[in-house]
C-alpha cells in the first residue's frame, strides 16, 4: 500500500512539473501557435465517379507572430494543384507550397510559403478515393438502391483527408461552403440547413459560430426531412424517416432537460441525420446536426441513450471543447454524464441506472485488456494514431470520475458548478490542466473538506480505477441476477422467467451475465424459447452473437454472417471478429465473410478489421 502511495506520488509530481506544461498538439503539423485560421471557405464539387470533392478553400488567416510568413496545414491522400495567397492591399498572388511525404498516422505536411503574412489562403484540390474521412456509396449500397450516398467523419484526425486545414481542436474557426452536388441529390453539412432547401444540385451553408475542424461535416444522398417539432427534424432515406422520427420524438424534451441543467442550447437547429448502416460510429455531434447510426432506430426506443449523449456534446465538446485528443475525457466523460442525467429526468432514474451499470461493465472489460497507460484518462497519444488509443475509458471512467464528484458535493453544489464551467469556457478549448485549475478553485477550494487534489490527481493520472470509485448498482438487475440463479439451479423454468416485461437493458444484462462456458443445450434452450439468433435488436443480437461464439453455439452463423455484411458501427462488428479470429475456423469464417463485407464498410472500419484478421 505505502509502495503504492508513493507511486502514485510520484506521478502525480511528475505530470504537475512537465507533461502538462506541453500544450502543442502533437497530431497536427500546424504552426498554429503562429497563424490561426479564423474562417473557412469551401467551395467543392462533390463527384460520385471519381469518390472524390474538388474545388477550393479560402482561408482567413490571423497572425499571432509578428516575424512568420509561413503557413503548415495538414492534409492526408489530398491532390492539391495550387496555392495564392492575398495580401494586405487585396492582391492575389500565386505562391509556393510544398507537400511534404506521407506520415501514415499524421498524413502529409503542406507548407505554404508566401514572402509577406497572407491575409488568405487559397488551395485548389481534390480528395482522393483514399480519404479516411469520406465514404462513398454506390446507388446498390444504399437502401433505397436509386441514388448514391456519401458521408463525412473527421474526429479525431480525418478533416485533413479532404480539407487542407489546421487539424487540431485547439483552433475554432467558423465556415462558409457553396456545395455541388448531383441535381437530384441533397447536400446537408453541421451548419444551418433550412428545412425546405429546394433539391437543385447547389447548396451554400453558413456556420457563424466557432468551431473545430472535427466538427465540419458533410453527407449527401437521397435525403428527406420531416420536422419532430419546431427547433428538430430528422434527415433521412426514406425508408426509414418515419421509423426515425417515432424512436426520436423526445429529442425536444431532451433539448428543454438539458438546458434546465446546464443552460441555453446556443447552436439554433438540432436536427439528426440517420446514416448508411456503415456509419462506423454510434453518432458524432456534428454541430446542428447530430450523425446517427440507423441502428439505434430498434422501434422501443432502447437505444435512444445515443441522442441524449450527441445532444449533450452541444455543450460538453462543441461548447468547450477539448484542446487535444489526449484531453479526449474532458469531450466524452462529460457528455457520458450529461447523457445520463437526460436520461434520467426524461425516462426515469431507474433507467438512468441500468444504463450505468452496462456501461461499468463495458469498462470492466476494457480495462480487463487495455494496458494499465491506455486506463489513464489523460492519455497519451505521443506518435500514436488516436483511433488506436479509443476505448470506454475515457466515456466511462470519466463518467465515474464526474458522479463521484456529484456524490461528494450533492447535485445542489456540483450541478451549478457544471453550467458554470460551461458558461466560463464556451466557445474555448481547453485542456486537462485548465479544466483541474477550474476544478480547484470553484469546487474543491470553495467548499474544503470534501474532496481532496490527491483524490482529483489520482481520478485523472493513474491507471485502473480509484478505490473512490461509485458502484451504481441497479435494484432491477439484482432481481435477475436471482431469477437467473433459480434458473440455473433447476428451480424455476426458463418459461417462468418474466422476459415479456423485460426492457433491451434487463436483456442484455441477462445475456451479458451468462457463463461463457454454457453448454450448447442451454444455449439451444435460451434460443428456442427466446429466438435471439433472430433479435431485431442491434445490442441483443451483438451481446447473443458474441456469447454464442465463446460458447461455440454454431448455430448463429448464418444470422452472424448477415449482420456483418449488413452493419458497418465499429462497435458492434470490432468484438466479433477479434473473437471469431481466435480460432482456426472462426478465422476462416470471418475472412469469408469480411471478404464480401468490406466494400460495404467505412475506411475506418475496413482498417480496424484488416489489421484484426491480418495473420
Ligand atoms: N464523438 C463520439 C464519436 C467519436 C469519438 C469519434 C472519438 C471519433 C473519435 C460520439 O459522440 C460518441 O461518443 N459516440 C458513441 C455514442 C455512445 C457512447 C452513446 C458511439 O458512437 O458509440
Ligand atoms: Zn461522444
């Protein structure tokens, strides 16, 4: 224990002397401590043949270096043809640039050089068919199967693989875009969509509020609009706009929740768009209008946590917004918090509840794998592709890290504290050392004898889980912890088991709790009774899928073999494939399958598997 204290100690010493003074983002090449980009212009062409936008961008620039002319962007797998510059009387220039070789975690380095500070930039591009950022879709991957589909996704890194641009959250700047589409197509970016947009080929959108280029955003394809009420609607397919916008029609009580809590929504619209069944993500909060997997649309609205969680990002991310992906906590175990306090005031603390406990027990797993540095909520990224580094900790452990604060002030202290904290940054990015001075003097300093900076320091530095650590605990999950018991010893028959009252949650809790080791015959049994090769439910489906994998029941390999073709969300597809890819024919299956799946998939996704089933 003494050992261990001093340990710690020591970290904590150490991070409070050096690590943190670093504040450089280390995954962009920008000079952005010398020049920031205030404004962006996009002017593109979106072609369908070529997977590619071309075009320009225009980029205000301000100085903060009084000596530099040089400006550094990052771009990935860009064509860039040309670079002007203006200058102070207004005069257009052609100027040199040079695209440095491709780093293949940080892309390529493009260094503009004019010899006077530039009041613009312009660089005509294109993107290429390899841009991590961008999936394209051909008319026949579509549900609808008439028309093409296609789609942005920056965070953390991916705005530069089509946008030459300071690619870091600790620049804001706003946007502007004329955007060229197919006639018959509609363009919709994280700006203001008007609802009635006449569908013509040419769309101009305006974002007036500072942002970070994660947060530019893009799609287009057959898309409709269908308003839930005054401030929200949904973009989608038709095919499932309806369905969409029954599961989400609490969206606007979210909204009221959320600023009851922690303030005005300052961002006007709330609008969601449901994606191509391969959006790699659950969503992403894109500013004004939200990105959401299809796949939460499962008819109950079980999976409505996922809008509660996105809607939360418009203060916890796009108002504050972390200064750097190793600051990627202050982002999402905020929002994780934030998510669940919609949620209980919108469904109930009941719900609220079952939701924490699931998300401990992803973050058990996590941490039962991940090594002891990835457990830290203040990463460390250095020379590391960010996308590697994801997990649940930082949602999570983050969430925990926030309730134990929650629970040592009481909601009377600390949920002041938060819209103050909202309040006192929006419109910033910040990082870990700012937000823990913040911390200190308006909540730990101002009530002393609550909670001390070892205890906060231990939260944020150290690896695993603090003794200090909440236990949610779930009265509806103690019940079938029991019934299960009974069930398993014989008592009770899996007929008398109470399932028709069970919600998605009670049901994966269920399946999660099984023995992997269960033996094909009860495997059999629950499936017979319970048909749950054949659940419509994403969550079910995964929890049954992957269970009956560790428990070699076969019979869900045709249902596993379309799910996979069919669902591209990382999170659901990533953990059965590292498990099928642990035998000899699970492998071989998975690389049948991911063969015919891949197409299909995001480029991020394409990457993750390829690198899962390369062996
Ligand atoms: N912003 C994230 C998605 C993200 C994080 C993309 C980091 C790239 C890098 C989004 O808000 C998110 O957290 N989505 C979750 C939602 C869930 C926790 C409710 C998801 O996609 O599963
Ligand atoms: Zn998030």
């Amino acid at each position: 224990m003494i050992k261990r204290l001093h340990m710690v100690f020591c970290t904590l010493v150490m991070f409070s002397s050096h690590a943190l003074a670093v504040a450089k983002d280390t995954l962009t090449y920008a000079n952005y401590e010398q020049v920031k980009i205030s404004h962006a212009y996009l002017d593109l062409a979106v072609d369908f043949d070529q997977k590619a936008v071309k075009g320009f961008v225009d980029l205000s620039l301000t100085w903060l270096d009084a000596e530099q002319t040089k400006v550094v962007l990052d771009t990935r797998d860009l064509i860039v043809f040309k670079t002007l510059a203006e200058d102070s009387e207004g005069e257009w220039h052609t100027v040199s640039y040079q695209l440095a070789k491709r780093d293949d975690v940080m892309g390529s380095k493009l260094t503009i050089t004019p010899n006077f500070q530039a009041k613009k930039l312009r660089v005509y591009y294109q993107s290429t068919e390899k841009a991590s950022g961008l999936q394209w879709l051909s008319k026949a991957q579509t549900q609808g199967k008439t028309q093409p589909f296609m789609f942005s996704q920056n965070q953390a890194i991916h705005a530069r693989s089509w946008i030459p641009i300071q690619d870091t959250p600790a620049v804001r700047l706003t946007y502007s875009a004329r955007i060229k589409t197919p006639k018959s197509l509609l363009a919709v970016m994280s700006a203001n969509n008007e609802p009635n947009t006449p569908v013509d080929g040419d769309y101009h959108f305006v974002m007036p509020q500072a942002i970070p280029a994660y947060l530019i955003a893009i799609a287009v394809g057959d898309l409709q609009f269908k308003p839930m009420s005054e401030q929200t609607g949904i973009y989608a397919e038709s095919y499932i706009l309806d369905r969409a916008v029954a599961e989400f029609d609490d969206t606007q009580d979210m909204i009221e929740v959320s600023e009851d809590l922690y303030g005005e929504y300052r961002w006007g619209r709330y609008d969601l768009l449901i994606l191509p069944p391969s959006f790699p993500f659950g969503g992403m909060e894109n500013p004004r209008l939200s990105f959401i997997t299809p796949t939460v649309v499962a008819g109950d609205k079980s999976l409505v946590n996922l809008i509660a969680h996105e809607l939360a990002h418009s203060w916890s991310g796009n108002l504050v917004t972390n200064e750097s992906w190793r600051d990627l906590w202050l982002n999402e175990g905020f929002t994780s918090y934030v998510e669940n306090r919609i949620m209980e005031r919108v469904f109930g603390s009941e719900r609220a509840i079952m939701e924490q406990v699931l998300g401990v027990a992803d973050l058990q797993g996590d941490l039962a794998t991940l090594p002891a540095n990835d457990s830290i909520l203040y990463l460390d990224l250095q020379g590391r592709d960010p996308d590697a580094a994801f997990s649940g900790v930082p949602y999570v452990k983050g969430q925990l890290f926030l309730m134990f604060l929650e629970q040592r002030f009481g909601r009377e202290k600390f949920d002041p504290f938060v819209l103050d904290y909202f309040n006192h940054f929006a419109f910033q990015s910040i990082g870990t050392e700012t937000f823990i001075n913040y911390l200190r003097q308006n909540l730990i300093d101002k009530y002393p004898g609550i909670v001390s900076m070892n205890e906060v320091n231990e939260w944020i530095f150290t690896a695993g889980l603090p003794n200090t650590t909440p236990t949610p605990t779930s009265d509806v999950f103690v019940k079938i912890d029991a019934l299960t018991a009974q069930w398993l010893a014989g008592e009770v028959a899996l007929a008398q088991l109470p399932t028709n009252k069970w919600t998605v949650h009670e049901w994966l809790y269920f399946i999660n709790g099984l023995d992997r080791q269960m033996s094909l015959d009860t495997m059999a049994q629950l499936d017979r009774q319970f048909n749950l090769t054949q659940s419509t439910n994403a969550e079910i489906a995964h929890a049954w899928y992957l269970l009956a994998l560790h428990t070699g029941y076969d019979t869900v390999m045709p249902a596993l073999e379309q799910y996979l073709i069919h669902i591209g969300r990382r999170k659901l597809i990533v953990p059965l494939y590292k498990k099928l890819a642990q035998t000899p024919q699970g492998l071989a299956f998975a690389k049948r399958v991911f063969k015919v799946a891949r197409p299909g998939y995001h480029p991020l996704a394409q990457g993750t598997i390829d690198e899962i089933l390369l062996q």
